[in-house]
C-alpha cells in the first residue's frame, strides 16, 4: 500500500474506531442512585426473612436512571440525585462512577401503548395528554423536543463528560414501533412519524457532538419483538434511512421487559431452533415464550443479538454492540403469554450488571429498568381514583393487580411496594 493510502486508511478506520469507541462498561464503578436506595428502603422496612434479605443487597446494584420529563434534567448547577445534573455532580463526588441515563421523552413517545405517554405532544388534549389522532407534522412539538429537553440535556452532559463516564440508551420502544406498528394510526400517523424519525437523529446528533465522550446505545425492542425476520429487516431499514449506525456503539436490548437472556447457538442458521430441524433439546433452543412454534428464530436475547447483529451489518455496514437489560427477567418462564410486558406476577430481578457476557457482540448486563418501579397503572389506582393513562396490558392476566387479593398499581414510574418484594423473592441474581 503507498504510503498516502496507508495514511487516509489508517485515519478512516481511527474515524470509525473513534465513532464507536470501546466498551464503556469495562473497568468502571458503576454508580448506584441515592433515591433509588432511598425507594428501597421503604421497602426494607416492612420486609422480613430471605425478601428483605435480597432488598438490601440491590441497595448496592446499579440502575439507569430514567430521564423522562423534563424536569429530571435541570440545570447544570443542581444537587438533586433525582436529575441529570444532581446525579452527575454525585457520581463526580464519589470518584467519577459510570451513569446510565435513559433519554425518553418524545413527542407522542409510547404510540401504542397508554402507560408511558410522555408530557411533549404533537398535538395537546385540553388536558394536556396527547391527541395522536391529530393532523399536522409535528414541527411545534419536535421543537419542544430539541429546545426544552435535548438541548438542556446536552449541556448538562457537556459539562461532566470530561470527568464522569456517561452511557445514554436512546429513547426505549420508538424506532421499533415505527418499524412493526405503523398499522397503528397513533403510530402511523404523519406526527408521530415526524416526531420518532425527526427527533432522535437529532438527539444523537446533539448529545453526540455536546458530548463526544458520551457513550450512546439506540433502543432495539426485544427478541419477542423484533426477532422475527421481517420486523428485524424493517428495524434494520428504518436505521439505515435514519443515517444513525456510524453515530451510535450500538443497541439496547430488553429495555424493562422480562425475556430470557439464554444462550447462544453456534450456528449461524437462523432455522436451527426451528421445530422441524430437531434441535429442540439443545440448551441454546430453549424456548420459555414458544417464540420457534410461532416462527420466531430468537428464542432469547442472545440469539437475537447474534441475528440483530448479522441483519444491521447488512443493512447499515457498521458493526454493532449491544447493552442488555437484565433488571427484571430472573425467571425464565412467568408468563402466560409473553406479548404481556405490565408489571409481570411472579418476575424476579437479573443478573447483576456485568461485563462478563459470554457473547462478545454484548458489552453489558445492565439493570436498565429500575427494579420496583411501576410498568403502568391498574385501571383504579392505590388511591382508588381512575388512571388516565390506564393500558389494556396493565389488566392482563399475567399483570400484578389482575387477581383477587393483589394491590392496584401505581402509575409507570412510581414505587411498587408489592411487585419489587415479588422480584426479590424471585431473585436469580448471580
């Protein structure tokens, strides 16, 4: 190679090395909340035996902390462990520990689903819920976006990110959605289309440049979503017209949903699980969910990644790496049927957050849903008044508040007393 082409090869492979970094897991203390142990705490203290037990052990587990209002980010100058800013300064008084922030408010965020409707709309309901039924392109509410949540949130992180290691996992459920959910007019529509496919390039764009030493992770849904071959081609699509791959690490993965971390086949044929190729006994075919009968080649999140992985390859050209969240899928099996993702009965917490993977296409187990907060309401509330955001899903059969006897649950994001002491119980931790 001449000399000038071994100089533009070595600068374009440092560009692409420098886009998607190094695995920022790996040797680092991770920082664990003081609100979250603060939550636990109620918790612990009207628990008893093994329960209260397991409770004080997560006191010291890692969680991402779940940017979904605005007000969590604040302004640089807070000391508030329950925003961006407070929890950044923390981790810099405690020797720089890494922070996992999940970005989560966009416009008409959570199209197909109620529990989790954000607080920036395309269109406002007079109650200021959003009205996804609405014409228009979204422009006032896209703005909203980037000026009182994007912007803010970046220079905040433009501030820390020379002394505090920071992961962000972009906006949980929103490209899957538009990959898989389109027949859903809240999702289909044109505003929300705007909203999902406007808004997050350019959160990665603005947090990518305000803070080049942030680590950044798309969301991916889950192998019980995206795992079937032709929603992993439409996610994969939606990422390369997105223009997004070279700008990211890579993908999350089980964002606060419960599927089986599993293991991985050796083979790269995506049939080899499938019940007509007599593998079924093999270990990295288990199947808890009945993903292979109906179809499905991820029977778990590390085939998924495995397959994700080949199919974003294809599409994009840009390798990817993935973040799994291991917060709440401690059993296998809890479910009777797997679509069911509210406030699951009988859920145990995870693998605590790790490094060691076994799969070199994954960086991290993470706790990326906070253990005992709510995943939606019941339809009556604790305090028996109605939830306005009340989903069909948090009324399953498999949700905690379905059964006689079982309490009402709060709204997503709140404290649930009853459901963390069942995924204490449940534990499967190590």
């Amino acid at each position: 190679m001449e000399r000038m082409e071994r100089i533009l090869f070595l600068a374009f492979f440092a560009l692409v090395a420098g886009q998607q970094g190094t695995n920022p897991f790996i040797g680092k203390t991770y920082y664990v909340n003081p609100s979250y142990q603060a939550e636990l705490n109620t918790s612990i203290a009207t628990a008893t035996g093994t329960v209260k037990t397991t409770l004080q052990s997560m006191q010291n587990v890692p969680s991402a902390y779940w940017l979904d209002v605005k007000a969590k980010v604040a302004n640089a100058s807070s000391t508030s462990t329950t925003d961006a800013a407070g929890i950044l300064a923390d981790s810099q008084k405690k020797g720089n520990q890494l922070v996992v922030f999940i970005v989560y408010d966009l416009p008409n965020r959570d199209c197909h689903a109620k529990a989790s409707n954000g607080e920036i709309c395309c269109t406002y309901n007079s109650d200021k819920t959003c009205n996804f039924t609405a014409s228009g392109d979204c422009s006032t509410g896209i703005n909203e976006y980037k000026t009182t949540y994007i912007d803010p949130l970046a220079a905040v992180l433009a501030k820390y990110q020379d002394t505090v290691p920071i992961v962000l996992i972009i906006e949980p459920d929103s490209l899957p959605n538009l990959a898989t959910n389109t027949a859903d007019p809240n999702c289909g529509n044109t505003a929300t289309q705007n909203a999902y496919k406007q808004g997050i390039p350019y959160a990665i764009s603005k947090l990518g440049s305000s803070c080049p030493k942030c680590t950044m992770y798309v969301d991916a849904a889950h192998s019980g979503w995206l795992g079937w071959p032709n929603n992993m081609v439409a996610f994969s699509q939606l990422i390369q017209s997105l223009q997004i791959a070279s700008k990211v690490r890579g993908y999350a993965t089980n964002v606060a949903n419960y599927q089986t971390i599993g293991i991985a086949c050796a083979s790269t044929d995506q049939n080899y699980c499938m019940p007509t190729e007599n593998h079924q006994s093999e270990p990295c075919c288990a199947d808890p969910c009945k993903e292979e009968t109906n179809y499905n080649p991820c029977n778990n999140e590390m085939n998924y990644v495995k397959y994700l992985s080949a199919s974003l390859q294809q599409y994009t050209g840009v390798a990817s790496h993935f973040v799994t969240d291991t917060g709440r899928n401690g059993v296998a099996n809890m479910r009777s049927d797997c679509a069911n993702w509210c406030n699951i009965r009988g859920a145990g917490v995870g693998l605590i957050p790790t490094t060691n993977t076994n799969n070199t296409l994954i960086d991290a187990f993470f706790w990326l849903k906070t253990p005992g907060e709510s995943d939606g309401c019941t339809q009556q509330l604790p305090d028996g008044t109605q939830c306005a955001r009340f989903d069909s899903f948090c009324g399953s059969v498999d949700s905690i508040g379905s059964q006689s006897g079982e309490p009402r649950a709060p709204v997503a994001g709140q404290w649930f007393d009853y459901q963390v002491k069942q995924l204490a119980a449940n534990a499967k931790m190590q």
